[in-house]
C-alpha cells in the first residue's frame, strides 16, 4: 500500500463506517478457527448498526452486504498474520492483508475506518528502498518477505559514458519522485565516492537507513536482504533511542503531553507535531460535557462512543499534517503509553 491510498483511507466518510479486524491465527489460539471468528466478528457489526438508532435498517443492509463482499475477496488460508474489512455508505468497500496482528481484533463503527494498523505496517521499518549505486543504478522494493526489484519508471539508470556528478543527480531526482510518493528510510549499496556523490546529490531529501560498502550492482535479492539486515536492525535502535530523546527534548521545552486525554485535545486543536504511540494501545472513549476524549474502561458503555480514540488521534494529527510512529508495547511505559510533541 502507498501514502495515497492510505491517505484516502483516513478520509471521513458518511456514517457509518464499519471496520473489521481479525487476526489469523491458523486454528485459533482458542481453538476456533478462522472462519468462525470472522463469522462471529461480521454478525457483531450487523448487531451494532441494527442497535444504532442513527442507521436505518435499509443502509445497514447495504453497509453489511459491503463488508461480506470485502470478506469473500479475503483467502483466510493464505492470509498472513490479520485481516482488515472496510466497508461504508455508497457500495465503498475494502480488503487488505496485514503482516502482523491488528492492535486488537474489533469492530469500529464511526464516521473513519480504523486504519491504525495499516498505518503501523506502512511505517514499520521492513519497507524500505534499496539503491544500488555503480554503472547502473538499480532500485529495490524491501519488504518483510524479502526484496523485488523496481523495474518501471526511470529504474534501472545506466550511467552515461564520462557522466559524473550528473548521473548522481539524476538518480538522487528520481528517487526522490519515488519516496515522494512512498517515503520509506533507503539503504544505499555502493563504492565509498559513489555513495558520497549520491548523498552530496540528495541533499537531505531521503531518510538514510544506512549503508552497504562495496559494488553490488550484480548482486541478487537474497544476499542483498541478508547485507540489508544488520543496517535496518540498526536504523531501527537509532530511531528508537531518537524518539525517547526527542520527546525528554519537548518536555523540557514544554512542548509535551502524554495519556490520552491531553494528546487528543492537543491533536483536535492542530497542534500536534509529532505522535508517539504504543502499537497495541485501544481505548474506548466518552466525550465529557467540555468535550475531552475521555477514555472508559471494561464493557463499552451505552451512548455515542468512540470505538478507539487511538485511532481518532492518530487520523487527526495526520490530518493536520503531523508525524506518527508506532513503538512496540511497554516501550511508552513512563509516557502513559500516548506522547505528543506539540508544535507550539
């Protein structure tokens, strides 16, 4: 999946909007397996939008035939780790794959689709860009699954002969047109001068994961993605490290806020700069007479709830032009689990 999709995916839709997210767990951690579950988690939409007195019988009819469509398209056997169903007024309906487990298996109705968990596997570190840099400059596609190489659009470049700098520069714009429109972090594979080159051409318009030192202009995917592993394993660390170091810098200048309540009315004002949240964190929430996010706990209480105000938070300082990065579980622990680096 690119940004554009997943930014058109985060758009408010009519109401409602029904998301369903099912991890796979090839027979069931329960025991049950995973048609059943799917079943369960279809026939606990249908409940919701027949309770809600908002919708009309005739559009949860229309909404549920969306999502069973999206289902069919799905091969449970096949699936990796989750599944996300979408499916909303106007015959809009989605299917996706995901490499991990969503957050938490659930059904969200609400006026967006809960697309935390693509966004989580959008900006998982296991996406990235490999350029390898000599006579030829060859672009590849990394995933958790291994490396396939780009072979439309300007890719692969061939240097011209005698050309220098300028064939620096051309890779580094054309690169930049593809991270443009999918920005991932970009291992770079190449002599010690062409990588100085490349960097001197870029100019800081890619995120450098690291390096590969050495001409691999012949090398195939498997032993690129073993020479790639070590690089992005560091990435990773640094940009951990990065994000603590970054919001200890924040709070000191007072542009901090952590627990939900706080993040979201800082998020709903436009302020928010730069999210930080625990990839498995869900929260219910109640709107208080001030009109805080207020989250609850245990059974979801009756009235006009929001299924996840994480996923409301998320979709709203992306909204506002913001940056997200998803942590791993216990990682926020002395941060209330939510952070959030304010703009002013």
């Amino acid at each position: 999946m690119d940004a554009v999709t997943l930014s058109e995916l985060r758009k408010p839709r009519p109401y409602p909007a029904v998301s369903v997210l099912l991890s796979v767990h090839r027979g069931g951690s329960d025991g049950r397996p995973d048609p059943d579950r799917l079943r369960d988690l279809l026939a606990q939409a249908r409940r919701r939008l027949e309770e809600d007195p908002r919708v009309p019988p005739a559009l949860a009819e229309e909404v549920m035939g969306g999502l069973r469509q999206a289902a069919d398209r799905v091969d449970l056997e096949r699936a990796r780790e989750g599944v996300a169903l979408y499916a909303a007024p106007d015959g809009e309906r989605h299917a996706f794959v995901l490499d991990q487990p969503p957050a938490e298996e659930r059904v969200v109705v609400d006026h967006t689709f809960a697309t935390r968990d693509l966004i989580a596997a959008h900006t998982r570190t296991t996406r990235y860009w490999l350029l390898t840099l000599a006579d030829r400059a060859r672009l590849w596609d990394g995933r958790a699954d291994g490396l396939t190489e780009v072979l439309d659009g300007p890719f692969p470049m061939t240097r011209p002969p005698g050309e220098g700098e300028g064939f620096h520069r051309a890779v580094a714009a054309a690169l930049g047109a593809v991270t443009g429109r999918d920005p991932r972090p970009v291992v770079v594979a190449g002599t010690t001068p062409d990588q100085a080159r490349f960097e001197a051409a870029a100019h800081g318009s890619i995120i450098l994961a690291g390096r590969i030192d050495g001409d691999r202009s012949d090398a195939g995917a498997d032993e690129l993605a073993e020479l790639a592993r070590p690089v992005l394993a560091a990435y990773e660390d640094l940009r951990e490290v990065a994000v603590l170091t970054e919001l200890e810098a924040a709070r000191s200048l007072r542009r901090y806020a952590c627990g939900l309540t706080d993040v979201a009315r800082l998020a709903e004002e436009g302020r928010g700069a730069h999210l930080v949240v625990e990839r498995g964190y869900c929260a219910p929430a109640v709107r208080s007479p001030r009109g805080d996010l207020i989250p609850v706990d245990g059974r979801r209480p009756p009235g006009d709830v929001v299924d996840d105000a994480v996923d409301r938070v998320i979709e709203t300082v992306l909204e506002y032009g913001g940056e997200v990065t998803l942590v791993s579980d216990g990682f926020l622990v002395d941060h209330d689990r939510i952070a959030l680096v304010v703009r002013y």
